[in-house]
C-alpha cells in the first residue's frame, strides 16, 4: 500500500488531484483510515491513473473520463484516440502557423503603406493560351483558404498530364472565379500541347487573353501574397486604372524552397 504522497509521486500527479480524483468519484483510495482520514493505495491502481491522466491529456473532460473508465476503454482503444488527438492538433498547428503568417503579410502591408514603387508594376498584353485544368471551390480568396485548396489540385493535375502522356509548355496559371455565398472557383491550370477534344480526366480549355493587364512580380510564398497584391490594386487605382476581375498568378519559378518562387500577378484592368 502507498500513502497518497507516495502514490503522487509514483503516478506523477498531484496530492490536490488525487483529493479531486477521490471526491468526484474518479479514483478512490484502496483504504481511508476512518480515525485519520488518510488515504492509502495499491500498486495496481497506477494503472487506472494513468488511464485518467491520458485521456485527460487528450482533451477528455473529467466527465467523460468516467464515462470511458466505467466502459472499460482498453489500450487498443487509448492508442486510437492518441492517434487521432495527434491528427487533430497537427492539423491545428498547420492551422496557427497560416494564421501567423498572415498577420505578418498584413502587418509588413501596413509598414509599407506610402513606399510603393511604381516601377513595379507595368501594363501588358496576356495572349490567350490552351490549359489542362482542375477546379475546386474555396471558401474565400484569402490566401489561408486558396492555398489548400490550389496546392492539392496541382499535385493532382501533375500527375494526370504525366499519366496521360501530355506536355507542359509554359509556366502554371491559376486564375479565379466567383462562385455562390461569397466563395470561390479555384482554376489550377498548365499551357499544354492538346487537342481540346481529346478525353482526359482533366478539362482541357483555351483561356482568353487579357487585353490590358496590370502586372507585378511577387517574390516568395504565395502565403505572403497579401502585400504584393494589395500594392498592385492601390497602384491600379492611383493610375487611372479599376480592375475588371481577379488577378491571375502565373508560377514563374518554383523552386523546392517556396521563399524563392517568382509569381507575376496579372490584373485585368480598364482605362477610367
């Protein structure tokens, strides 16, 4: 038998969660002194301790620990649920770590307001171009929500067109569209060499030209787009110039390390 301090320290908790343990009915002591009141304990109890302990680490409320103890939640069981626990806070992690670096695009916007260089941005001619696509829809143009939704649809395309035998023969393009409640049409496209009745498990379509474009280079991860994109609009606007849709984003060179790509941002435009 252990004395509750033997028993925390062995288990690796506290006295005052063992009292906690104890008054909810969680883990009771193996015997109460009825003169002294002291809690004792067995060995084999560490056992359903550390059940409690990790589950609660998983995310279990106390209550629903119980509830699992009582249905007698085997390690099979615990290891399931830790590999699910884990799943869930990767996924947060990957979460957090696009939130952040979005408020770091929005901050450096803010640092830049008024240092805009207009050699940045210059006004072309796009000619039309035959694509191999995959659409998808995200939930809005914010880059946390077309990332993971152009990023999957690319590495599928790939492998599609090399499955399929057919050409690359320019840099990717996606392009945008609007779509219902405020989301939006993902294009994640490719210039090919194709016969646009050929069948393919991907669309094949001439995409128009865009007769005048405002057009700026951005350097990095397109995670950090947000500055770059907004510089483009504001010189837009001061140049006598509205937009006449979403900008495309032309992948000029991508290399492993996303922070070296080159993506030229290619906004339609109309003369004021």
């Amino acid at each position: 038998m252990f004395s509750i301090g033997d028993f925390a320290r062995h288990g690796r908790v506290s006295i005052r969660m063992l009292r906690h343990y104890d008054a909810i009915g969680l883990l009771r002591p193996a015997q109460v002194d009825p003169v002294s009141g002291y809690r004792s304990y067995e060995a084999n109890q560490l056992s359903q301790l550390n059940r409690i302990v990790a589950l609660k680490d998983l995310g279990f409320t106390l209550h629903q620990v119980q509830d699992m103890l009582n249905d007698r939640v085997d390690i099979d069981e615990l290891r399931g649920m830790l590999k699910l626990r884990r799943a869930q806070l990767q996924a947060q992690i990957v979460t957090d770590t696009a939130r952040l670096t979005q408020v770091e695009a929005r901050l450096r916007t803010i640092e830049r307001e008024g240092q805009m260089s207009v050699d940045e941005v210059i006004i072309k001619q796009v000619p039309a171009v035959r694509v191999a696509e995959l659409t998808a829809v995200a939930a809005s143009y914010a880059p946390e929500h077309i990332g993971p939704a152009s990023q999957p649809l690319y590495q599928e395309l790939m492998a599609r067109l090399a499955h399929a035998g057919v050409t690359i023969v320019g840099a990717p393009i996606s392009y945008y569209e609007d779509a219902a409640d405020g989301a939006v049409l993902v294009h994640a496209s490719a210039p090919v060499a194709a016969d646009a009745d050929a069948k393919y498990d991907f669309q094949i379509v001439d995409l128009p030209g865009i007769d005048t474009a405002a057009a700026i280079l951005h350097h990095g991860s397109m995670d950090n787009v947000v500055p770059t994109g907004q510089e483009l609009s504001m010189w837009v606007d001061t140049n006598g110039y509205r937009s006449t849709g979403y900008a495309r984003e032309v992948y000029l060179d991508c290399p492993p390390d996303m922070a070296n790509w080159v993506t030229e941002l290619q906004a339609p435009v109309e003369l004021i």
